[in-house]
C-alpha cells in the first residue's frame, strides 16, 4: 500500500522535477561542451574522485533551484486551501509531511544517481584500474545535500505560505551559496574567510588535481549539518503553531554546533592528497602515481629510450629516472626541479596526447630544459621554454631541421621566441661538436637554475630581460 502510494504521489505532483533537473541540466553542461571538466586527468570521466568532485561542484547551480522547487511543492496545501482541513484529520501530522518529503527524497536520489552513473561509465570506458573508495561519501553527501534543501523550502513554505517564497529562497540560497563558494584558482582553497563556514556550502571547488579529495572531517562535519538541516525542513513541514516552528529551528543550530567543531578550520585540511592514488608504481626507474598506472607500460618502454638519449647528450649529468610530478602547487608556481629526475605532468601539453615517437620527444625535451612553468589547459607557461625544448630535443635526436614540439604561435611574443629559436638552432648546429655540447651543458644548467630572463640567449651568452 505505501510503495503503491509513493508510486501515485510521483507521478502526480512536483516531486520528480527536482531530480529531472538535476540530471538534465548537469548532462546538458557536461556532455555536449568541450569544457575544462573534460580535459585532462581531472576530467569528470577520467577519475572516479575527479567524477565526484564535479557532480558536487555542479551543486552550486542547483542546489538553490532544488530549495526553490522544495518550497514550490511545500504551497500545495496552502494553494488548495486543504490545510485546515487535513488538520482536522486524525492521521499524525509526520505522517502526512513524510510523503512528499520521501518522494522528493526518492526523486533526487535517482536523477542525482543516474547522473554518478552516466559519470561511472565513462570513467569505466576510460580504461582507468583505479577505483578509490574515497569518491563515494562525495556522492552521497551530495545526495544528502540536495534532500536536506528540498526538504527545508519545503518546510519554508510551509511555515511561509506565500507565492514569494520560492523565488525569495533561490535567491536566499545562490546568494549564500555563491559567497561561500570555496576559491577554486588554487590548487587548494585560499583561506578567505571562515573556512568553517565556507564548508557548510554542499558545492565542492572545480576540481584541478585528481590527486585531491576530501578530507574524512568535511564528510563528517558536512554530514552533521545537513542532517540538521533535514530535521528542521521536516520539523516545519509538520509544525502547526509557532511554539513547534520555533522549536524546529533547534536541529539545524544543534548541527550546525555540531559541525563547526569537526569541520577543519585550516583550508589545508580540507583537501587532501588520496595517499593511495599518489603512491608510486615503478617500472625499473621509471615511476607513476597508482591513480595513473595504466600509463606505466607506455611510458617505461619510452622513458629508457629518453633517458638513453639524454646520457648521450649530457653525460654524467643526465637524469638517472622518469617520474610523475605529483606535487601540488598553487597556479602560475614554478615546480621544483632536480638534476636526476625526468618530471611527467600528464596534464601538460607536452605529455597530454603525446604516445610512440611523440612522448620519446617530449621526454627528452623535458630532461634537457625542463620548464619551470606548466602550460596546460589553465596554465600558459613561458612560449621561449616551448622553443628551447625543441631547439634541444631536435639536436638530440639529430634531426636535420629544427621540429617545433607544438604549433608555432602567431602572436608577436610568439613569434619573436620562435624567430630567437631559429637563430640559436643556426648557432648550435654549425658549432662544432664540442662546442655543441658546452652550448646545451649551459642551456640544461639555465633550465635547471629557474632564474628567470630569456631562456633562448643566456645559454648562448646573449643579455638577461
């Protein structure tokens, strides 16, 4: 009897639009545009914790529409003028709040669960063998979240029988949710403000390290406080007189109590690395994160080509091992670089599609003047460190003619390092052999060194910018 009326209250009211919103309108941004969520190894479909974290950012504009539409379904009573009369009714007011409240619950589990799924099986067919457990309590809070908010507008309109009310809270609730927002243009949240209060926001930052997730503390702290949240949207939904609509406001202070003690108050807790994906996975002395083992075979067969190479061009200075960089920096940091090391960034376009011949290029570019400045998809890097790669790549390899390792710019900065590159490649290849090999002794150093200036004249001897 319950299931059948469950069945009939979703298919004859509002309920099931808060879960067809949350799925189409999180499909309709993610599938069809060629967006930052789906470049890199922080894809929504590359990783399952990447995955996660994106169906909760996503929650930043659905969420307040999700509270809206709660509150929307809450005036049914009041728009048919029936509250008086079901108040006369012996069945316990609960009983009455609970079925629409668990339609909407069941109604935004599903759309969000088929969104996670949609999202599953792209990481599946995305050939990753790395399944953390860690990308589940993202999800689930994320579910919570969303029943918590409908739930609460819901009891809102209850309490405030008005036509205003629905679109008076999804403004309440963007505007709360858009200055809560955690700052995403690090790699992790920049600390202004309460980073307590910032976490009782359910939208996670865009993700830019598949290395990140969230700490256990903001699982359990975030738990709390929608918990309390829910109490208190259902508590509303079934008050009658003031004493019980102010009494229900006890759960969500409670939870919010609750919360801000174990919430971390340092930003630097509150994404962590998954120890388990960054752990290293080695093929002889080429190394991966676990998270990316799928890239060993490849890599391991072109990083002992590279590293040959390199001993051949640098000697005893050659690096000795490949190995991913794991390391978090903020955006436009410089990495830091060690003589012996062959640092990877998967994200980078160097390496992005590199495969075969290409990645055994990129390689030994990056052993022989390693870029201190990433260029990927939010990082521009230096266009003259782009230029000194192939000058150097290109004469390891003994090509006859220079190779650019990316398309030539066409802007005037572009052009004036790939014109400088020229030169120096005209320099380099009618030197002598023993000067040859001084020349790029003294570009790797320079490389290495990160200090700055014009990185296509110093190794030549030319004038520092």
């Amino acid at each position: 009897m319950k299931a059948r009326v469950l069945r009939t209250e979703l298919r004859r009211s509002a309920a099931p639009w808060g879960g067809i919103v949350v799925l189409a309108g999180s499909l309709a941004i993610l599938l069809p545009n060629d967006g930052i969520w789906n470049q890199g190894t922080a894809g929504w479909t590359a990783q399952w914790t990447s995955m996660a974290m994106w169906t909760r950012y996503l929650l930043g504009f659905w969420w307040p529409l999700v509270v809206g539409l709660g509150a929307a379904y809450g005036l049914r009573d009041s728009r048919s003028r029936m509250g008086e009369l079901l108040g006369t009714t012996p069945r316990p007011a609960w009983h009455r709040a609970a079925l629409p409240a668990g339609a909407t619950a069941a109604a935004l589990a599903a759309g969000f669960g088929l969104l996670v799924l949609v999202g599953a099986t792209g990481v599946a067919l995305g050939g990753t063998d790395y399944t953390p457990p860690g990308w589940l309590p993202i999800s689930l809070v994320a579910v919570l979240g969303l029943v918590a908010g409908a739930v609460l507008g819901m009891g809102v309109a209850r309490a405030l029988p008005s036509v205003l009310t629905p679109p008076a809270l999804v403004v309440l609730c963007l505007a709360v949710v858009s200055m809560l927002r955690v700052s995403t243009s690090d790699a992790l949240p920049s600390g202004r403000g309460s980073n307590r209060l910032t976490l009782l926001s359910p939208v996670a930052a865009e993700p830019r390290e598949m290395l990140l997730t969230l700490s256990a503390s903001v699982h359990l702290g975030q738990t709390l406080w929608l918990l309390g949240l829910l109490a208190t949207g259902f508590a509303l939904l079934t008050a009658a007189t003031r004493r019980a609509r102010l009494l229900a406001l006890l759960p969500v202070l409670a939870g919010a109590a609750l919360a801000m003690a174990v919430l971390p108050a340092d930003p630097r807790d509150t994404y962590v690395v998954d120890r388990a994906a960054a752990a290293p996975v080695c093929d002889g002395p080429v190394c991966v994160a676990r998270a990316n083992r799928s890239h060993l075979p490849e890599l391991a067969a072109r990083g002992r080509e590279a590293l040959s190479v390199l001993h051949d061009a640098l000697g005893d200075a050659a690096p000795t091992s490949v190995r991913e960089d794991t390391g978090l920096r903020d955006l436009g940091e410089p990495r830091p670089l060690t003589a012996d090391t062959v640092l990877v960034d998967f994200d980078e376009n160097l390496f992005a599609d590199a495969s075969g011949r290409k990645l055994t290029r990129a390689l030994v570019a990056q052993g022989l003047a390693p870029n201190c400045h990433a260029r990927n998809g939010r990082e521009s890097g230096i266009v003259e460190s782009v230029a000194l790669q192939s000058v150097a790549a290109s004469w390891a390899l003994g090509d006859p003619l220079l190779q650019p390792l990316e398309d030539r710019d066409t802007d005037v900065y572009a052009r004036a390092a790939w014109t400088q590159a020229d030169t120096l490649w005209q320099k380099l290849t009618a030197a002598p052999p023993a000067e040859q090999h001084a020349l790029i002794d003294r570009l790797h150093a320079a490389a290495l060194s990160c200090a700055g200036g014009d990185p296509l004249t110093e190794p030549a001897g030319g004038t520092p910018r």
